[in-house]
C-alpha cells in the first residue's frame, strides 16, 4: 500500500535524479577483496541521483580485512554507516539489521561482492513513485550451473508454499519504502529473507514491478548461498514460518469475521451483530490473539 508522496518529492520524468531521500544497504561477509571498490562506486553513484542519502554497510562476522576496510572507508566519509556482528549471524539478519537503521524515506539493498551495477538503480527511482517496491531479476545470471539449479527449485518450492510468483526470488537488487519494511519487521534470519520480503509485500497488498539487471562475474570472495548449512537453514525457516503465517492469516481472517479490528490506540475493538461496541486493552490482547489462533489451528 503506498504511501502518499508530495509533488515535490517525486522524481522527475527523464531525468536521473530525484529529490526521495535514500539509504543503501550492503551486507557483506569476508568481501575484502571488492569491497572498497563497491562502496566506492555506490558513493559516487548515488551522489549522481540523489542529495540526501546514507551507505549501511553490515558486516556480518567476517573473518578477513572487511571490517578493517569499512573501518577506513566511514572515516574518510560521514554518509558511510558501519553495522556489526561480532559474529556471523546469516544473510537475513544482516540485512534485517541494515533496514532497521534506515532513516531515509527509501530503502535499496544489493550485495557487495560486485555482480552488480550500482547505475541501474536510476531505472528503479524513475519506478517507485508508481509502485510500491520495485524489484530486480537477473539477466543472464552468472552463477554455476548448481546454484542456478538450486535457484530454481527453491523458486518452485517457495511459490507452492507462499504463492509468490516472480522471475528472481533472491536477487538482491530490490527498491523499497522505509516505512514498509520498519511497520513490516522481517522474522527469518537466514536465506529465506528475501522469500519473507516478497511475501509481506503480498499480503499486505503492495505493488510490484519487476526490472531486469545485469548479473556480473563475481570479482573476488567466495558465494554462499550453495552451502548446505545455509540452505537446510532456508527450508527449516520454510517450514516453520509458513505454518506460522497460515495461522496468523487464518487467526487474522477469523477476527475478521468476528468484528475484531486493531484500533489506532492499539487496544482490539469487537462491535457485534446490533452494534455494540466493546475495547479490549491493549494489555489483553496476547490472551485474545491466542485464542483465534487456537481456533485457527483446530481448523488446520
């Protein structure tokens, strides 16, 4: 559902620059070897497109010289944010980290490792005012012919149990509002982040629109996304948040039914079949969302 946005905030039709304040998000784990260099030609990049924009780079645990580079590279610019994690707490939590310290009116992450082109993101802000997020596929996806294969049955999987239909699930080149993603806080951790991404957007009613990027040879560092521990991890998420989301979908629709709604104190209002109405205290709510759950489980 988006979210009003003045005149004076929108970008302008032909040209590349737009007035919508931007923060950039980099996950990055044991990237030493390009991470300079993409950070650099995000700064220099976004400087062409936008006046007000901040760099969160997050480094997830890394055990090389990222973090001594990120070090480095904050000093010698104050619009560059350096997240850390003491130790290496997954992809989701990475970038969950990253969108919670945006403070921009719009949110862009892609990864660090170089495979992709920081001035395509001129083509997403020419978008976003017509939709709610604006996502990226790769075109001609420069991966191993076992990654590409895993891509594509993680695809299937995640549409039989989200019903999420898009080209590119996992491309990290996606444009977002801030207010989404902090009204929507993400829950997974691990490489279903970005599954959980698209299915908020879903349900929540947003618009999408998907572009096709350029997917370059990685430069340097090593992909993670074929490790057998990240991906048990994205299908244990799978399974436990899918069957968690169905009862809150359920639990949420038998509220509905019921004349149950949020009020804007936070306190549930019920108004019955002759119009009485009743609020319920924000501090009852646990017990009352428990029990529509419950419902909603017998109903499974």
């Amino acid at each position: 559902m988006r979210t009003p946005i003045s005149s004076s905030q929108q970008t302008t039709v032909g040209s590349s620059f737009t007035t919508h304040s931007l923060s950039v998000v980099l996950p990055a784990y044991n990237e030493d070897q390009v991470i300079a260099s993409t950070v650099e030609q995000v700064t220099h990049e976004l400087a062409n497109l936008t006046r007000d924009f901040e760099v969160i780079v997050v480094n997830d645990g890394s055990t090389d010289r990222t973090g001594a580079v990120f070090s480095a590279l904050q000093k010698l610019d104050r619009r560059i944010r350096v997240l850390t994690h003491t130790r290496n707490q997954g992809y989701g939590a990475t970038l969950a980290d990253g969108f919670a310290a945006a403070t921009k009116d719009l949110t862009f992450f892609m990864d660090s490792d170089g495979q992709f082109d920081i001035r395509e993101l001129k083509r997403f802000l020419s978008l976003i005012d017509a939709y709610d997020a604006v996502i990226g596929y790769r075109v001609k996806r420069q991966d191993t012919w076992m990654r590409k294969l895993n891509a594509w049955g993680w695809k299937l999987v995640v549409k039989l149990a989200l019903g999420i239909h898009v080209r590119d699930i996992d491309c990290a080149f996606k444009l977002l509002r801030t207010d989404f993603l902090q009204h929507h806080p993400l829950e997974t951790r691990g490489a279903m982040i970005n599954a959980e991404l698209l299915y908020r957007l879903k349900v929540s009613g947003c618009t999408l629109r998907e572009v096709g990027v350029r997917h370059l040879p990685r430069r340097g560092g090593r992909a993670t996304g074929a490790n057998l521990h990240v991906i048990g991890r994205a299908f244990r998420e799978l399974f436990v948040y899918t069957r968690t989301w169905r009862h809150e979908e359920l639990a949420s629709q038998n509220a509905a039914d019921h004349g149950i709604f949020k009020g804007n104190t936070g306190a549930l209002i019920h108004t019955d079949h002759i119009g009485v109405t009743t609020f319920f205290p924000a501090r009852i709510q646990a017990a009352a969302i428990d029990k529509l759950r419950d419902r909603a489980e017998e109903m499974t």
